[in-house]
C-alpha cells in the first residue's frame, strides 16, 4: 500500500491593513485582496516569520505611526464638539 504525500499550504489572512503593509514591506508574498463591505481581507503565503513580524511591527515605528493616523481620523470624522 502506497500513500500520496499530501501538500497543505496554509494562508496567513488579516483585515489589518497597516498590518498588511508591514508584511509586505518585509517581503512576505501576497497571494490576494478583497474588499468585504467596508472591510478587507489579505492573504499572504505561509511564511515562518509571520509571528515574529507581527510582534516586531507591535513594536515599530510604523505602528506609531498607524495609531497617530488613526487618532488623527478620530478628531475628523469622530464625534466632535465645536471648540471655540
């Protein structure tokens, strides 16, 4: 009796799109994007680095810089009061 190996490739998907960025600019190959409603799905290629990129994006500059953008947003389109 023989048996066939049996190849499973499984996909690292986020919504998170500064997320996303990151893992790409760290070349991790991205295998697609959708938009879902008002949302977004990306999916990379399995890669082993996939945990310690995302503990490492945690902890950069460019998440900084996304909780600064975000912040920014939240005054603009956030629920404001007239300052004076």
């Amino acid at each position: 009796m023989t048996s066939a190996a049996v190849r499973v490739e499984l996909l690292f998907t986020t919504n998170d799109m500064s997320l996303s960025a990151y893992l790409v600019m760290n070349n991790v190959r991205l295998i697609g994007a959708r938009r879902l409603g008002k949302s977004f799905q990306f999916r990379f290629e399995n890669d082993p680095r996939i945990e310690q990129l995302k503990v490492a994006y945690v902890n950069s500059e460019s998440s900084r810089f996304d909780d600064a953008v975000r912040k920014l947003k939240a005054i603009l389109y956030g629920s404001q009061t007239e300052e004076s």
